[in-house]
C-alpha cells in the first residue's frame, strides 16, 4: 500500500546476489528469530501493490496454543485475502522480537503485529516505530508501555478474570466436594508474560481470600518438557500436593506425566485435582475425561479479530483501545454449574463428546 520502496529493495538484492555470487530463496534479515515471508504467487493477484503489508512478532511456538495463533494468523493474512505477512518466530526471546520488529519498519511494512513475549521493555522499539508512522496493534498478550499511544489496540484474553473464573470455580468444587485442605502446586507461564501474570495474580488473591496453601511455585514456561521437569521435582518436595494449577494446557499435559510416573492419580476421584488454561483440543478432551478437572478458556483464533482492526484503520475509523474477548469456563462434571465475579455470572459447561468435537483449536 504505503510508499513501497519494492524498486529500491530489489536493486539491492540484485547486487547482493552479484556480488555473493549466490540467489535464490527468501532471504531473511531477522537475527536470531526465524522470518518467513508469505510467498508471491506471481500469477493471479496483479495488484501487486495493493497488498496489505503486515509484520508479525510472534512469541514463538511453545504450546498447542501458539500454533493454533499462528496457524490463524497465517491463514487470515494471505494474498489470497490482500496480504503479504512478514512472519517472525522470536524463540519465546524478546531481543528477537525487536530485531523483527526493527527489520519491519525497514522494510516499511504497513502494519505491525506485536504478540509480546512479556509486558515490559518496549518503549523504545515502539517509539521507533511511532516515529516511522507504522501503526503496531498488540494481541495476544499486552505490552506495558509510559506512553499508550506506542501501541494502537491490544485484541486477546482477560487474564486475570480467566485467573479469577479458575479460582471461584476451585472454590465452588471444593465446597461442595467438601474437600477442606487446599496444598496447591502453582506451575507459572513465562515469568513477565500477561498470561502469567493475570492468571499468577488470580490465585494468589484466591489463597490468600479462602486460606488455600500454595506449596511449590515455580514457572514450567508454557511448556510440556518444563511442566513435566517442574512437577516431578514438586512431587519429590511436597507429599500433600492435592491440586495443581498448571497456566496452561501443554504444562498440564507434562505435569499429568510426571503425577502418573510417581504412582499418583489425576481426576475426580484420584489424589490431585488438575486445572489449566487454553482448551485446546487435547486439553478439552482430558477435561472431558477429568484428568483436566477444571479447564478455561483461552481462544488463540485472533487472525481475524487482527484484520478487524487492520481493515477499520484503514477505513479511518478510531479503534477501541482494549478489546477483551469471550471465554468460557469447561469442567469435568456439573457440580458447578455456574460461579460469579463483580457481580457478573459465568457459566461453567461441562465438557461432553459433544464439545469437544465443537472445539477448532
Ligand atoms: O495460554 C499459552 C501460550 O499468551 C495466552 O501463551 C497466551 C499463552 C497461552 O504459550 O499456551
């Protein structure tokens, strides 16, 4: 769209491929993160430069989650659909993050995309990009920036009311279970990460209000390997653990293995009470099972909720600056049908075959 310098770029590339001797492939500037571009057809799409160009930052690919978002963010962001993406994978780092970003606003990309690894040290990489006048849109997870202006929206999930909608339903469960004694297992996402840090922040609150015992905290770093790794030297420290809160789908997944190779039982009728975050489809599925008992959700579909925003900004509209979106609470069972927080009730729905063949993630 925007003042393209495509000639210019070009006549680079060309001179480099003269003077190395070597071509062919789409060459990536990012340092340490891995770039792909979207690739040109060549044939039907014509209006070449009518393309939307957008620059991604993705975290990387550490979950189920994150491939479902990526997956979503590619298939929205096609030529097909008026796109070309500049898809950046910083490896779960920040510092690769701004080289991408910095590599986007070289190529004078039209858009960026920022899912921020953690909250804080973007001031300055986002003030570049001010400056350059590429507006940059958060999603996923937030940024926390002196000046909001750096950024024009954030699109994702409530953290914290995902973490509060966990906890109430604990709570509930507990109650009417009757089970009295809380020794909770608290597996953390990447310490910094909005996720992290909304869900951490939940639970902490809940414990301290119902007098629950968090035993062992620790970050598994939204990883199965580190859930599991995490778990199994939590098991060796404590012998009371009964609940374990594990921030996302792929850390329960590790610490359920790692509860099973100690000769320990998940679910409703076993020694510990399992609860994450996500649903995604392995994770809805042992929710339906109840290894899972206690599942809410995280939906990582933002492709199109991103282009919303892209195609308002370009029809000059004002966008809204935060844009929570819906999500359920899942459980195993109906002993909690729904739980209330300021004042607003939430339905718990019980996962059944039904659901989880509904699931798209
Ligand atoms: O819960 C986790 C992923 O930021 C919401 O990151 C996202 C989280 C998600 O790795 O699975």
């Amino acid at each position: 769209m925007k003042r393209k310098i495509v000639s210019a770029l070009l006549c680079v590339s060309m001179i480099a491929v003269m003077l190395t001797g070597c071509g062919g492939g789409s060459s990536s500037s990012s340092e340490g993160g891995d770039t792909e571009q979207s690739e040109e057809s060549g044939d039907g799409d014509s209006s070449d430069g009518e393309l939307i160009t957008v620059g991604f930052a993705q975290v990387g690919a550490e979950s189920d989650w994150r491939t479902a978002n990526s997956e979503s963010m590619k298939e929205t962001f096609s030529e097909a659909n008026g796109y070309e993406l500049i898809f950046d994978d910083a490896q779960q780092k920040q510092e690769n993050q701004i080289t991408a970003i910095r590599n986007f606003i070289q190529q004078e990309v039209d858009y960026i995309v920022l899912a921020p690894v953690t909250e804080t040290g973007w001031d300055t990489v986002l003030q570049e990009a001010k400056d350059a006048d590429i507006p940059v849109i958060t999603v996923d997870r937030m940024v926390d920036v002196s000046d909001d202006s750096l950024f024009v929206s954030y699109v994702g999930g409530n953290f914290k009311l995902e973490g509060d909608k966990a906890c109430e339903w604990l709570k509930a469960y507990a109650d009417a279970k009757n089970i009295s004694e809380l020794n909770i297992a608290h597996i953390q996402g990447t310490i910094g990460a909005s996720a992290q840090i909304g869900r951490t922040e939940g639970l902490e609150e809940a414990a301290k209000k119902y007098g629950w015992n968090i035993v062992a905290q620790q970050t598994g770093e939204f990883t199965q390997a580190k859930g599991q790794e995490v778990m199994e030297s939590m098991l060796k420290q404590h012998d009371n653990i009964n609940v374990v809160y594990c921030e996302n789908d792929n850390e329960a997944f590790g610490a359920i293995d790692a509860i099973k190779a100690a000769g320990k039982t998940v679910g409703p009728d076993g020694d510990i009470l399992v609860l994450s975050f996500d649903t995604v489809k392995a994770g809805i599925e042992m929710t339906m099972s109840g290894e899972i008992i206690c599942n809410t959700e995280c939906n990582p579909l933002h492709g199109p909720r991103v282009a919303e925003l892209i195609q308002k900004l370009e029809a000059g509209e004002e966008l809204e600056k935060i844009a929570y979106i819906d999500e359920g609470i899942f459980a195993y069972g109906s002993d909690v049908a729904s739980v209330t927080i300021d004042g607003t009730e939430y339905e718990v729905t019980e996962v059944t075959q039904e659901v989880v063949d509904g699931r798209k993630y």
